[in-house]
C-alpha cells in the first residue's frame, strides 16, 4: 500500500511540478498569457462552431484540399526565401518579383504556342518549354538583382540590404508595369492527360467507340467518393503538392548531400574562413539564389496554370505570405519553409469559416497565426537552423 | 540571437505594409474639413485657471459667482445681465474684456446689475448660461461663435430671458436671441483709407487668414475699396493665406514672410488680418520699421495696441468691431421693450492710434471720423458686394431665413440675366475632358433655352463657370465664391464627389442648391440636406434591376453575395440585397474578399456548402474574372454568376475564359434614341467633336431641372423684378417630377436623388456581352 501510495505521488509530482513552472513562466512573459488566451478563445469558437453543425466534416476537407495547394506555392516562394536568409542571413524582399518576372515571361512562352496550336498537339513538351523559360527567367532576374544590388552591399549593416531589397522589389514591378502595362495577362486553358488506359476519364463516343482522353492533370475536375463524402477532386492540387514536396526534397539533398551543399553551409558558417579555405563565395552566394529563383519561376508557372490571372503586382502578395511561411516554419530550414507555406495555406482557407470570421479578415488571421506561433516557438515551428556562430 | 530579433521586427513590418497595401487601394479620398471655420479674430486662448470662479469682490472686477454682490448698485429696475465668457479670463484685452465693458456700462446706465462667469472649460458653456438663468437674470450675454450652440439652446429653454450672443451670426431668428455681429467691410474700409492716406509709397499690403472665411474676405475687400477710394492711383497687394481653416490663422512665419514681400514691393503700410497669421506680418513691419523709411501697420478686430506689443514700433491703429457699442445699443432696445432679434450689426470703428496720434494728421483724423459716421449711417456704402446685410444700416434685422453669407432671396431686375455657377475640373490632367464636357452640356442647354419665362417676362440666363480642380479645397473655394455672390441663383456641379462633398456645407449655410452632374458618392443624399441635389444615378442604382431579373426572370431565389470591400461593391451589394429580400428571396451566404488575392476556393467551398441558386458579386473584373472561373473548382460551375458594371467589360470575358459563358452582368445602358441622337449633333456642330466624356447629358439635364424649377419658384414683384427664393428653388428641385431629360425621366425625391438611367441586364455568349432584354 505504502509503496503504491509513494509510487503515484512520485507519478504526480512532474505534473505538479511541470504545471507550477507553467504557470511561472505566465507569470513571468504574460504574453504567453495572452497567447494562450486567443488559442483557448480559437478553440471554443471552433468546436461551438463544430458542435452547431455550421461547420461540417465536408467542408473542412474541401478547404484542407484547397488550402494545401495554396501552401504548395507558399512553400515553393518560402524555399527561396530561406535559402537566401539560411546563408546570407538577408530578406530578399524581391524574391516575390523574382516569381512574378518568371511566370510573367513565361506567358509570352505559353501564349505563343498556345496561338501556334503547339501547345495542344504538344503539351508536355509545351509545359516543359515554359518551364524552362519561366526558371531561366527568374534565375536571370535573381542573378542580376545579386549582382547589381546585394553583393556591393555584403558588407553593409543588414538593414541596407534590407532596404536594397524593398526597392529593387518596387523597381521590378514599377518596370514591369512599365514595359507590359497593368491590366492582366492570362494563362491559356491547358489540358494535359495522361493515362487513358487507367483512367476512363473524358471519353466521348463515336459511332458507340468510345475513346478516353484519360485523366486531365491540369485543368480536370473529378468527383470522388471519399470516406462517405463527395469531393470535387482536382489533379492539379497533387501536382501542386507533389512538385513542393520533391522541389524541397531535392534543395534538401543539395544542402545536405553534395559538395555545393557542402560550400554553401560553409560559407552560411563563416564567410571568411570558407574563402580561407578555398572556396568562392562569390560563386556560391550565386548558386544559392539561383536555385531559390528557379524555385520560384517553376513555382510561378504552377500558379499561372491555377489561377491564370498574372499582373506585374502578383508578387508582392504571394512574396509576403511566402516569407511569413518562412518565417513560421522557421526561417533558415528547408523543411521548415515547406511546413510553413502548408500551415499558413490550410490556416487561410479553413479558418474563416471554422470560427465564423467575415472571410476578408483572412490576412488578419493568417498574420495572427505567425503571431501566435512566434509567442510560443520564437523560432518557428521547426526551429531555426542555426549555422551561424551563436554565443 | 540578434536575427531573432531582428525577426520579430521584421515581421510586424510585414504585418504593417500587408495591412497598409490591403487598405491602399480601397481608401476613397474624402476630404473632410473638420476644423471649425476659426473666426478673424482670434478666440481668446487664456489658459484656463485650475481654481473655480471663486468670489472676489472688487469695484473693478465683479465676482464670477452670479450669485454674490452685483457690481453695478441696481436701482431696483431688477435689471440683472449677466455675461458668460469664451473659455479665458474677463480681462483679456480682448473680447471678454470688451464685451463685459459693454455689459458694465449699459448696467450703470439703465440701472441694473451685473456678472460675469470667466468659463473654464469648453464642456461648461451650458451649465454657466444655466446658472445665470436659474438665478433670475433678464439678459445673458455669451461671448465668442463658440457658444453659438449652447447660446440657442438656452434660449430654447428659457424663452423668457433674452440671449445676447457676440459674434454669433443667427441663421434662423429665435425671439430671445440676438447675435451681434460686424461689417466686417467697413472695418476694413476704414483702415484702408488710413493706410491709403499714410503710405507714401503709393503701395499699401494686406495680409490675411484664409479666404475661405467670408469675414476674412470682407475685411480685405473693404480694405482695398477703402484705400482706392482714397488714392485711385493706390497698388493694394492683397495676400490669403493658401493653407486650409487649420493653419490659416495660426501661421505667423508665414504671415511674416508675406509682409517682408511686401515690403520688398515697396508698400509701407500692412494690415494685418487673420489671427496669429496677421500678427505675424504685424511684428515683422514693426521689425523692419526705420526712422529714414517708416513702415506702418494696422491690426484687426480690438485695439491691438493693448494686445500685441511686439507690433507698437507701427502699429498706428487697428479696424475695430465696437462690441461695447453694440452691446449697450441692443441691452437698451431691449430694456425699451423692442428686443432685436435675429442679427444686429455693431458698429466698427478705428482704434486709438496712440503713440502714432501725431504721426497721422488731424485733417486724416476728422476724415476718418467722419467716413466712420457715413458708414454707420449707410450714407456711405463700401461697394462691397459680399454676403449679407453689409449695405444695410447697423440696426436693421436681416431677414429671418438668411444665412452666413447670404440671404436666400435673389432679386433680378427686369432685363438682367439670372446667373447659375456652374462648377467643375476644367484643367488638370485626366479631368480637363470629363469637365470641358459636362461644359458643352450645360451651354448647350443654355443655347436651345437662352431664356426663362416667369409672369410673361423672359429673363436671360447663364452660366458663371469656375475651375473645382476636382478636388475638396478646389470645391471649398468655388462654393465660396458662389455663395459670396449674391447674384448666382442656384449652382450646376460639381464634378467630383471630393469637391461636391466640400462644396455642399458652404452652400447649405448660403442656402444655395446644387445640382450635379456627375458626383455619384452614396453619402452625399444621406444626411438630409437641402442643399445636394443630383441628376446622375448612384453606383446603388442597379440594385433593384438587378433583384428583379435574379428573382423573377431566372427563378432563383437563394442568392450568395459577395463583394470587394469598396465602397461600389458594399454599397450595391447592399442595394441588391435589400431589394433582392424584400421580393422574397434569401441570401444564403454574404461574404467578403480582397482585392488583389488570387485564391478564392477557400470561401467558394463555404458558399458552396449553402447551396446557393446564385452568386452575385460586386466588383470588378480581376476578382470576378477568378471568382467565375474558381467556382468551378468548388463544384459550382451550374451555379449562375452575377455582377455589375464592374465587371461587364470585354477583360472579364478574356480573363475568366470559358467560365465567363452564362455569367450576368447589370449596366446602364448607352444613351440612345431621337433625342440624344439631336443633341449629339447639335454638340458635334458647336464644338467639332463628339463628346469627349460621359456626363455632357447630365448637365444638360441638370440645367433642365434647374431651369424649370427657377420657373415654378420665381415671382414678379411691384417694380417688374424676378424675385427667386433660394430655399424655395431647393424644395421645387425635389418636387421635381417626370421631367423629360436626355437621360429618361427624372423624378426627384426627398433627399435630392433624381437620377435615372435605363439599367439591363447583359449576358456573356460566346465572347460577347448581349442584352437579355433585346432577345
């Protein structure tokens, strides 16, 4: 009995414990307070929002699935953000016009072919193409803007390159809208299919032939059964998600895995021992935006053939979510960015309707979320990735 | 760690500039004049003492307690005046100080007593009017327009007390209130033909507050009438000062380096009117004042000699409003029974000219006395024509329905052509056409009906045109202009909601209407004012056609609304909201978005989920263009979509693709038939081009209303003169009532709408836009 006795008060005592330290440490940063405040706040709202059945299973799944694949294209901006930030500890504030000058050229790309008929005899070779021309693009932009207004500056105080940023980012669209004007440009229809042998899918009957076209990666719309309710599925938010997750993988294995990997982390540590040890920092500082601009440009192409509409302004919106997901997710790691850009996509379509908030406040609530995960995790929710020398 | 913090910063930044973006486009410039138009002379800006009025008696200085001994022995007449100050002490050489003289030495006169209450706060005005007229006075004076308000109400309570407000200009005649005010022209009139009599450089300068107060204006005009009437050779620089009411009398480096420009220019007396504005260019004349080359200067409203010593090197004199006069003159009318009410005109008068008196010759002196004399008695009149009641003798009344600048009367006589403003942007890039256009509407108006008709006699009419700029300050100094014109009858424009929202209050205290072709801001008709009328349909007006096709002609009854956060979206949003319930239809969903996001499934699943029969939007292509297009993606592409004009155009089509096939859109339709077709042709022959802009038809129309409304409303009077009552003319613009215009027939209503416009509904097929009607 005695020995029972002791073993459940030897149970209780972390839990005391770890509540007394918790309640100090609200005591002691009432910010926590605060913080804790809002998410209990969220959290009722949420479930009397769910209990009223104003809010229903369907619903949250067609949003979870639309808010993913806007968090794809978060998280595919974010890469480049935190890239640049993980080695050069900079904002680069013009990473969204870096996206923007991608997916803009790339639509004189797609555009031409799309008046040729090439697009539709060819599509994957078409979509290769623009790709291709958007990524070249975007790198070019990104190198350009290096060398003309960040590498004079390396070593500034950081907020000149800060400041850099913001201008070049305004220089960028101001030029746009100079040179191709304001009103919007629009990315043709594009339907892809693949597979008609699995998938019976667009067919049309001919004389009782039926002939499939198979599944439309890009524009298709398809029901689909799933756990007891019907969802209108769409290939295209896969392909969305799939892209992020293997662009990140391969940024990751670059970072980790390889001798430019190797450089860059180097160079992330200590700019001056890494030349000592030669290697050009220069060179590498290139390589870094050069990858988190053809980041951007594939990630501009995939939003021009979801949402179409493209206009010298499309940046800065985007580029501000992109970097709030970086920093969310934790600035400076690869996954972290990844994580981010979904959270912030999934918090912006799921939480007007989950807590009943007018749908305009979107932007509140998504900044807020950064808010309430900073008071929490200052450093994101995955952690910095500190290659910095820390005291 | 440094970049940790460096972070957090970084992000509020972000946080700001989103929020800043998300409102940037949106916000709708609306000026807005908020400060009290400051009168010339300064308010009395004594800090107020942190004790109570506390009881001092003494022979010179009464108590502040109403209650404790009177300083005049009353002879039992039961005569008690008391009078409540502006927020400052009673002795502050100023209008206090002045006022409560008055007070002092009608109480001695007549034989009662009196007492003053120095105010502490601007919150106690009625609480101390009270405390007087609880304790049984027959007078109370209040003192400064700041009480204006508190002043009317008391005398809406105790109706057996007569008010005396000084420097309160009385719109509408109560029987216990008189408002003592000044001519100010006169004033200036006499200070100019001092300045004209002393300059020996045959250059003489003014310095004032704004133009926008119609006092300040007086005081100038009267000034340069003054001095050409006395050296018709005189060069008069007269200088305004450009900012608005907030620093227009509280800028006194800028009244000082307009009085050293003057200078330069060679005049050598300065009048300095405008608050701490004019003070300033009269310490700067003092400064620059020599022996070899005197300067002089003249200050404004009291004896400034008493106030403003910095100015003693020139100050020679100063344009005085007589307030003791004034006071004392009304106090014995009413003690004689015959209470003035309404407005009385003080006199005004010149101050001592103190150290100066030798410097101005006696034979100046007498001229100006006797000058001072013909002007109180109207024999002389300062030609001013500016506002109300400055021709008219100091003790008249003016008339019951007159307002700050003017009465609403307007006598043309026979032969004389009834003059309309007429206002709008008639340069500035981008606005130059849509105001040269609405122009050509009006004078074509005017060409096909040169004249009105009233009793059988026809009158010629015009129109005065002036530049708004499309902008607040512009509208504020046009509807200045008109309202100090007693000519003008009523007033076409203005062109932008910006200018007509300034203009409107100015016309309104003139009681003068407008009627505009082209300002379309909802707000404008929402506040029941007589002075704002409109021929142009508001961005609301599709609402209730749009309801209608939506309920009746496809059969939906369960809407979602969405709108863009504009003030078009809401506003019509609202409207077709309103009209869509009350055919019996439900909104299922209303929801919001922001301009400029992409990504719009998230709210589309939510709509989706209520099941609606329509989505009506209200905005403008970008949005709808991907709201069409994306409500395929929440399974909604067999849900109709709706919008407005914003939205039908041929970049809607382009940009939502397949998806705009089926989408409705409401939109005015182009003007058409014979006699747009007549008036086109009459436009392109007078002015070579077609028009240019789409609001000539509006002020053609406007003029219409106006014309017909002048019609109904003007009289002949003994002497064959068209007499016009401005407040009438108002009430018989909204009474207005299926008048033929070029825009469809007008029909005014209570608050001044009188748009109307043909509105369809257009469908997009196959890449166009057709009409459904025309099917």
């Amino acid at each position: 009995m005695v020995s029972q006795e002791a073993n459940a008060l030897r149970r209780s005592e972390p839990f005391i414990e770890r509540l007394q330290r918790f309640g100090k440490s609200m005591l002691r940063s009432p910010i926590t307070l605060v913080g804790t405040i809002i998410i209990a706040v969220i959290i009722v709202q949420a479930l009397s929002n769910i209990l009223q059945g104003e809010y229903d299973f369907e619903l949250f799944v067609k949003q979870l699935m639309v808010g993913l694949a806007q968090g794809s294209i978060y998280a595919l901006v974010a890469l480049g953000y935190t890239l640049v930030y993980g080695i050069l500890f900079m904002i680069n504030f013009a990473h969204g016009e870096v996206f923007m000058a991608g997916t803009y050229i790339g639509f004189f790309a797609i555009d031409a072919m799309n008046k040729t008929g090439f697009l539709e005899q060819h599509t994957l070779l078409s979509l290769l193409i623009v790709f291709l021309v958007a990524i070249v693009s975007s790198v070019l932009v990104a190198v350009t803007l290096e060398r003309i207004a960040y590498r004079p500056l390396r070593n500034a105080p950081r907020l000149v390159p800060l400041i850099t940023a913001i201008g070049a980012s305004t220089f960028l669209q101001r030029a746009f809208v100079g040179l191709f004007g304001s009103s919007p440009r629009v990315y043709p229809n594009v339907h892809f299919y693949i597979l008609p042998q699995v998938f019976h899918l667009e067919c049309n009957a001919v004389d009782g032939v039926e002939t499939c076209l198979g599944m439309d990666l890009v524009s298709g719309r398809y029901p689909l059964q799933f756990l007891g309710i019907e969802i209108l599925f769409r290939p295209f938010y896969l392909v969305v998600f799939l892209a992020a997750i293997a662009m990140m993988a391969t940024l990751w294995y670059i970072v980790r895995r390889t001798k430019t990997g190797k450089a860059m982390r180097a160079v992330a540590e200590d700019k001056a021992t890494a030349s000592l040890m030669g290697i050009n920092v220069d060179s590498v500082i290139v390589t870094t935006f050069v990858l988190g601009a053809a980041l951007a440009g594939a990630a501009g192409v995939l939003f021009a053939l979801y949402n179409r509409q493209v206009v010298p302004t499309m940046g800065f919106a985007p580029g501000l979510k992109a970097f709030t997901a970086a920093v969310l997710g934790g600035i400076g790691n690869i996954p972290g960015a990844a994580v981010g850009g979904f959270f912030l996509g999934i918090v912006e379509a799921v939480a007007p309707s989950l807590l009943n908030i007018p749908n305009q406040l979107e932007n509140v609530i998504a900044f807020g979320m950064l808010v309430l995960v900073l008071i929490f995790r200052p450093s994101g929710i995955l952690g910095e990735v500190l290659t910095e020398k820390k005291a | 760690m440094q970049h940790r913090k460096m972070f957090w910063l970084l992000s509020l930044v972000v946080i700001a500039s989103l929020a800043l973006a998300a409102c940037g486009p949106q916000a709708t410039p609306t000026p807005t004049p908020t400060e009290e138009p400051a009168a010339v002379e300064e308010t009395p800006t004594v800090e107020p003492t942190v004790e109570e009025p506390t009881a001092e008696p003494t022979a010179e200085e009464p108590t502040a307690e109403p209650t404790t001994e009177p300083t005049v022995e009353a002879a039992a007449a039961g005569l008690k005046i008391g009078l409540v100050t502006d927020v400052g002490e009673v002795d502050d050489r100023s209008f206090n100080q002045s006022a409560w003289e008055g007070v002092q030495a009608a109480a001695a006169a007549l034989g009662g007593e009196a007492s003053y209450i120095e105010t502490q706060d601007s919150t106690d005005y009625a609480a101390n009017i009270a405390e007087f007229a609880d304790n049984g006075y027959n007078i109370i004076v209040t003192v400064g327009f700041a009480l204006g308000e508190a002043t009317i109400q008391a005398a809406a309570d105790y109706p057996d007390i007569h008010f005396i407000g000084v420097d309160q200009y009385q719109g509408e005649a109560l029987p216990n209130v008189t408002g003592l005010v000044f001519n100010e022209d006169q004033a200036g009139y006499l200070a100019g033909v001092l300045a004209a009599r002393m300059s020996q450089t045959g250059t003489v300068a003014g310095v004032y507050g704004t133009d926008l107060i119609p006092a300040v204006v007086l005081f100038a005009r009267g000034y340069e009438a003054g001095a050409l009437a006395t050296n018709p050779d005189i060069n008069v620089i007269t200088t305004f000062h450009p900012g608005g009411l907030d620093v227009a009398f509280t800028d006194p480096e800028w009244g000082a380096q307009t009085a050293a420009q003057a200078i330069d220019q060679n005049a050598d007396v300065i009048f300095g009117a405008g608050g701490k504005t004019g003070n300033g260019a009269l310490t700067e004349t003092a400064n620059r004042t020599t022996a070899d080359k005197p300067l002089y200067c003249i200050g404004v409203d009291t004896d400034q000699w008493e106030t403003l010593d910095e100015a003693h090197p020139c100050l020679i004199s100063s344009a005085m409003k007589l307030i003791p006069v004034g006071l004392e003159a009304i106090i014995n009318q009413i003690v004689a029974g015959e209470p003035p009410s309404g407005n009385y005109y003080g006199p005004v008068g010149l101050a001592s000219f103190h150290d100066f008196a030798d410097a101005v010759p006696a034979e100046v002196q007498e001229e100006l006395t006797t000058i001072a004399a013909q002007l109180t008695s109207g024999e002389l009149a300062t030609g001013v024509t500016l506002g109300g009641g400055e021709a008219e003798a100091p003790t008249e009344e003016a008339p019951a329905e007159a307002a700050a600048t003017g009465t609403s009367i307007v006598t043309i006589a026979p032969g004389d052509t009834v003059l309309l403003g007429f206002s709008a942007a008639l340069s500035g890039e981008g606005v130059e056409p849509l105001g040269v256009d609405e122009r050509r509407g009006a004078e074509l108006k005017l060409a096909e009906r040169p004249t009105i008709t009233v009793g059988g006699v026809e009158f010629p009419v015009a129109i005065d045109p002036q530049d708004d700029l499309c902008s607040g300050e512009g509208g504020q100094t046009v509807a200045n202009r008109f309202a100090s014109d007693e000519r003008i009858v009523g007033v076409i424009g203005h062109m932008c909601s910006s200018s007509c929202t300034a203009a409107k209050p100015v016309y309104e205290a003139a009681n003068l209407t407008m009627i505009s072709p082209s300002c379309t801001a909802p707000s404008l008709t929402e506040d029941g004012s007589l002075a704002f009328n409109r021929v142009v349909i508001t961005d609301a007006f599709q609402g209730p056609t749009a309801a209608n096709f939506i309920f009746n002609t496809l059969g939906v009854t369960r809407i979602a609304t969405i709108h863009d956060g504009s003030p078009y979206g809401e506003g019509l949003v609202g409207a077709t909201g309103d009209a869509f319930v009350a055919l019996g239809g439900e909104i299922v969903s209303a929801q919001a978005i922001n301009v400029g996001a992409t990504d719009f499934r998230g709210v589309l699943e939510e709509i989706a989920s209520t099941d609606p029969g329509l989505i009506y939007f209200a905005g403008f292509v970008a949005e709808g263009a991907k709201l069409a297009e994306q409500r395929a993606d929440a399974g909604m592409q067999d849900v109709y979509f709706m919008g407005a004009d914003g939205i039908k155009a041929p970049e809607f089509i382009e940009a939502a693709g397949d998806a705009a096939e089926g989408v409705y859109a409401s939109s005015p339709v182009p003007l058409s038939g014979d006699a747009y077709d007549a008036f086109i042709a009459a436009y392109t022959e007078a002015y070579g081009e077609a028009p240019i802009a789409p609001y000539h038809a509006t002020a053609y129309d406007a003029v219409g209303v106006m014309l017909d409304a002048i019609e109904k409303v003007g009289t002949l009077d003994a002497d064959g003169n068209l007499v016009i009552d401005r407040v009438a003319l108002s009430q018989a613009i909204r009474a207005t009532k299926d008048y033929p215009g070029l825009t469809g027939s007008l029909t005014c209503d209570a608050n001044g709408e009188c748009g109307n416009a043909l509105v369809d509904v257009f469908v997009a097929q196959n890449g166009n836009w057709v009409s459904t009607s025309a099917e």
